[in-house]
C-alpha cells in the first residue's frame, strides 16, 4: 500500500512538472522569460513606451494613469505657488490696495494647485485668474494648457486602444480541452476542435500549428524547443474559413508527419508541445488578432473522436450544444500510423493478384518399387 501511494505521488509531481514546462499556457499566455539582458536592452521599453503602456495590467496602467495627472497638478500648483510667492501676492505680503497680482485670489498652496487643476482641464469657474501683470504666468499658463492635451490625449487614448485591442477579441475564440487521434476519411488524423462564441466573423483566418519539442542533430547539437510545422486543414481548406460554428480541425498522420513513429502506447512517453495558432481578422474594427492554445502528450487522447456538436431544430435553425464542446468518444483506431499503412499496402497487394483457372494442382503418388 506504501508502495503504491508512493508511486501514484511520484507520478502526480512528474506530471505537475511536466505541466508547468510547457511554453504556451491553454489560454494562450507565452511562459518566458529573459535573463541577463543588458542594461542597454532595457531602455527599449521606453523608447517604445506606446506598447509599453499598452501592454500593462489594467492595475498597472490606472496608477500611471492617475499619478500622470495628480502630479502635474502639483508640480504646477507649486509653480503658480512660486510665481505668487516671487511677485509678493500671498496675503502674508500685505500686498497694498492697488496691487495687481499675476494671479488672482491665490492665497496659498492649496488654492495654488485648485488653479493649477483648473487650467490642465480647462474647468474655468471665473473666481481665480491670470492677469497682465506677469509675463512668467503668462507663459507659465500657455505650456500647462499645451502639456496638459498631450497628458490628456496620451492617457485617454491609451485606454481606449487597450479596451479595443483585438486581444480581448481573442478571448471569445476557444479550443477544445483535448485533441484526439482517430480515423478520418481512411487516413490516421489529429483532430482538435475550434470555436467562436460571438456571431460576428473572424475575416480570413488560418490555423497552423508549432510541435516545439528537444532535438539532437547529426552534429550532436542539442536543440531545446526546436520548431516543426504542423499543417492543420478542414474539409474545405484552411485559408479563409467560415467560421460561424464550431469546426474540427485535423492534421494528416502520413509520413511525412512528426507523429508517424508515434503510437497509442508510446505517446505519453513523449516529450513534445503542440501549439496551435488562429490567426484571422475582427470584422468589426478590421484590427488582427490571433488566438493560441497548446497540448501537452498527456492531453492527446488516442483512439477517440468528438461527440456531435450541430443538429437542427424543427424550426429549422441549427443550435450549436456546448456542452459536447470537449466530450470525446472512444472508436476503433490503428495503434500506430505504420500499422494502418502496412494494413493498407499489404491490401493494394492483394488486389493485384492474379487467379489463373486452368491451374490444377496435382499430387504424386507414393511408389514401393526403387529402381536401381
């Protein structure tokens, strides 16, 4: 009994490692990062601060967001502060009857920075002023009026393209949880299942596919994360796809396949990834978007097949049943791809035979005398 709990956890850890291994997470997130980069490299972040800020978290971006703002309203309310304070119209001044400040009723810090907000977002409640007394708040007023659009443009459209990105799109397109290997139109298949939940298309998408697995070359070279192609097509192609229901996607086993010396009893033994990509474009903001998933060996079900997803109501509309989406069904399926070819050889061979019917087969007779 120790024996076999000891077993069943050494096998749950070799599994959870496994698992966290892989490159592309089910939900499409990239599991990388980059170590030792030079402090030149990392100056490219600002350089390109665009994507930067697109990028950033939702929490991320607010705090810039608002710290943008709150602390250019102080860094000017304490510059107004300066101005007032330089021209003696603070009220610790005495300033006399007949004194004309650069700006009216500032009294001190606060009332300062209650200026300076109303200048950046052009409130205009008519209480505090510039006069023509000081050409520094003059000027002072031109490059906060001017700074504060660029702040204001910068932020707001940053939030806007965030909440446009086709990224988000991108959520609403799923695969299925596992893919399966079965019989298809004769030939050994990699089938995986696709969806959009949303009615509106996805302009001229294509599917392909990435197996990253560990190589060693002729040269003994150790390649971690070599990439192989992996050619995904439906019964109708794979480039520009009528995506408006759910869709199996299969991939070919033939020879030329990287699971052709793969079988049903050695495909856990693997060490590979299966990544797979959907690339197309939103019909509504023509923005491009792409859409990945990956499948470890142990989410490769051998010998099974999805359950029917379609049919049709008597009313004549046809109703899609999510809750088959990922359910599989186990068939009759070849144990290896060079199996179902031999089978398929050692047939074609067959048919080439040729009966001849004027062939009599004759059998010698035993005879007691020998002759010397």
């Amino acid at each position: 009994m120790f024996n076999y709990l000891r077993k069943r956890f050494a096998r749950h850890i070799a599994e959870r490692s496994r698992r966290r291994a892989r490159l592309v997470s089910k939900d499409g997130r990239c599991n990388i990062e980059f170590g030792n980069v030079e402090e030149q490299s990392r100056f490219v972040f600002l350089i390109d601060i665009w994507t930067t800020i697109l990028d950033l978290k939702w929490r991320y971006k607010m705090t810039i967001f608002i710290s943008a703002f709150l602390g250019s309203w102080f860094l000017f309310g304490l510059l107004w502060y300066v101005v007032a304070y330089i021209h003696q119209d603070l009220p610790e001044f005495n300033p006399s009857i007949n004194h004309t400040p650069c700006v009216e009723n500032i009294n001190g810090l606060t009332s300062a920075f209650l200026f300076s907000l109303e200048t950046q977002v052009t409130i205009g409640y008519g209480f505090r002023c510039v006069t023509e007394q000081c050409v520094t708040a003059i000027f002072l007023l031109i490059f906060q009026s001017i700074l504060g659009v660029i702040i204001n443009s910068f932020m707001c459209g940053a939030i806007l393209a965030k909440i446009s990105r086709s990224k988000n799109r991108a959520k609403t397109i799923t695969f299925s949880k596992n893919a399966v290997i079965s019989k298809r139109a004769g030939k050994l298949c990699l089938l995986i299942r696709v969806a959009n939940l949303k009615k509106s298309l996805l302009i001229g998408s294509h599917i392909y596919g990435k197996l990253l697995k560990t190589t060693i070359t002729p040269e003994g070279e150790t390649i971690i994360l070599d990439q192989v192609n992996i050619e995904f097509v439906v019964d109708a192609g794979n480039e520009n796809l009528f995506f408006i229901s759910p869709l199996t996607i299969y991939h070919v086993i033939d020879k030329n396949s990287p699971f052709f010396h793969m079988a049903a009893e050695t495909i856990l033994q693997q060490d590979f990834e299966l990544v797979v990509f959907l690339d197309g474009t939103v019909e509504a903001t023509s923005a491009t978007c792409q859409v990945r998933t990956s499948y470890i060996p142990e989410e490769v079900l051998w010998g099974y097949r999805f359950a029917p997803i379609v049919s049709k109501t008597k009313e004549g509309k046809y109703r899609v049943d999510f809750q088959n989406f990922s359910k599989t069904v186990a068939v009759e399926t070849p144990h290896c791809a060079f199996c179902l070819y031999n089978e398929k050889e050692t047939k074609a061979k067959e048919k080439k035979g040729y009966d001849n019917p004027g062939f009599v087969m004759s059998e010698a007779g035993e005879t007691s005398d020998t002759q010397m």
